[in-house]
C-alpha cells in the first residue's frame, strides 16, 4: 500500500502529529518556521492556523487547549487561534528548543531539548502543577517517546546515537529507571524520529534519511517497513474514527531534488492496524 498525500506546505522540519479527538482533526507543526496546521479528514480541508516562534511540538491539554512547546524553553498555550505564554523560559535552554514532547497517563509532559555545540540536549518532565524537573542529561538529540501498554515502560529515541531505549515508568510518581536498548538503528540506515506505540504494543519509529517507518514488535526486532517518497521521515502517530488511519510528517531541509518529491509534506497510510489515543496534559494554567 502506497502512502497518501495529504497536504504539503513544503515544511522544513514537518514534526508532531497529533490527533483531536474532540474535534476530529490532526494537528502538526513545522518546527523552526513556528507554523501549526489543521487537516480535517470529514472534508478534506487543510489549513495553516498559526504561525510564530519555533514549536517544538505539542500536547493536547484536557479541554482540547493546544500546549506548545517552544524555543527558550517557553511553553505556550494555544486557545481560539492565540497564543498565551504560560512559562516564560528555562534559562539553561535559551539558547535552544524544545524537540519532542509527550504527555504521559497523569498529565504530565515529558519534554526534551535540542542540543547546542556548548551543551547537550536534556530531557524534563513538566507536572500538572508547573514543577520542571530534569531527567537526563548528556542526550544528542532529545526525541520521540511512548508508553508500553501496561504503563509500566517508557519509550524513549536519542536520534544522535541510533538508538531508542525503555525505561520503567512510574505511573503513580512519573520517575524512569533502568535504562537499556530496545533498539539500534544500523550505521547508513538513517536516525530514530517520531514514534508511537499501537494497540498491539508494537512501537512504529520514523526515520529520519532513512526514507521509512519502521515498526518493532515489543522484543525490539523489526517486522515492517514502510517507504516514503522523503528521505526524513520524522514523526507518526493514529488518529480517525477508529485509530486505523497513520499520519506521517516529513521534513524537506536541502530542497526536494535531494530530500524527495514528498519531503515536507504530510502523509496517511491505513494498514488495518489500530492505534490508541495518546494522553492529555493537564497542566493547570493560570488565569
């Protein structure tokens, strides 16, 4: 089965992913350019409804409330096309952005960081009630994540070193422990991206100049590949009535003669295979 074009604002960095469920929408960025946009599968209309600083990327909060994270360490909320800061800034990140964020079973936000050629990337986790707290440190590029269906692990890519790890998760406190490989890209194969985990438990990882989404079965061994007409591939992740239908982000950095002719654009592919909704952060905003 062949992916489909859905829309291609030609993005640079297209990222993020996400399906609304009270709306009936998806919702993706491109990265540096600040530009959030909105594809409604019932009509086939697509729009960009925002653009601004870099969104690193984005949750959806309990009442349907976009959270973005942004460059700076900034987090915003994103509430009837306008955007109202909620942090101002890490003062370590300031001169970076966020990369890759998740929101986990009680609405916490786990957040990473891009690195700058002074200081690696890191990754936080941002609790309902506004608490940052630093996880890692020393992280190349600070990447996509997922839950295991048991909420007892925790997915999480370092694009820099190939690798994707899994970390026990603590539901009821939000603390990862005991790092260890779940899987390794080979040398020449391109970078762990995006990712998401689906119904059955297996995790769907995009792959960045590699040209594919790659899906491991939970002992970490490859089972599927699916080519794009883009060489990064960045982000996945399930959305439509039934969670069937996979939206794929693509980046087009150095121009379509050498990224392909879909970089930068969004696609869909419908395997059978079924999704689950990703969580809601439930940060408590200030009013």
């Amino acid at each position: 089965m062949q992916p489909e074009l859905i829309a291609d604002y030609n993005c640079t960095v297209g990222e993020g992913p996400l399906w609304h469920s009270d709306e009936k929408c998806l919702y993706w960025v491109d990265i540096p350019n600040g530009r959030l946009f909105r594809y409604d599968p019932a009509t086939g209309h697509h729009e960009q409804c925002h653009e601004g600083r870099p969104i690193g990327g984005f949750t959806i909060q309990e009442n349907g409330d976009l959270l973005c994270f942004m460059d700076k360490g900034t987090v915003g909320l994103w509430h009837k096309g306008k955007m109202e800061i909620v942090i101002e800034e890490i003062p370590a990140e300031s001169n970076t952005r966020f990369n890759d964020v998740i929101a986990d079973p009680a609405g916490r936000v786990f957040c990473g960081t891009m690195a700058t050629p002074e200081r690696a990337a890191h990754l936080y986790r941002l609790d309902p009630d506004g608490t940052l707290t630093e996880l890692l440190g020393g992280i190349g590029v600070s990447n996509g994540m997922g839950f295991t269906p048991d909420r007892k692990g925790l997915y999480y890519t370092d694009t820099r070193p190939h690798e994707i790890y899994l970390f026990d998760y603590d539901e009821h406190t939000g603390v990862i422990s005991h790092q260890r490989i779940f899987a390794k890209v080979p040398d020449g194969e391109g970078g762990p991206d995006g990712m998401t985990v689906d119904a059955e438990g297996y995790v769907w990882s995009a792959r960045w100049d590699g040209g594919c989404l790659v899906r491991y079965a939970p002992d970490g061994t490859e089972v599927q590949r699916v080519r794009f007409p883009a060489r990064k591939v960045s982000c996945v992740t399930f959305g439509g009535e039934d969670y069937t239908d996979m939206y794929i982000t693509t980046a087009n950095i150095n121009g379509k003669e050498i990224e392909g002719p879909g970089a930068g654009a969004l696609f869909r592919i419908n395997l059978g295979i079924q999704g689950v909704p990703e969580f809601r952060s439930k940060l408590k905003v200030k009013s």
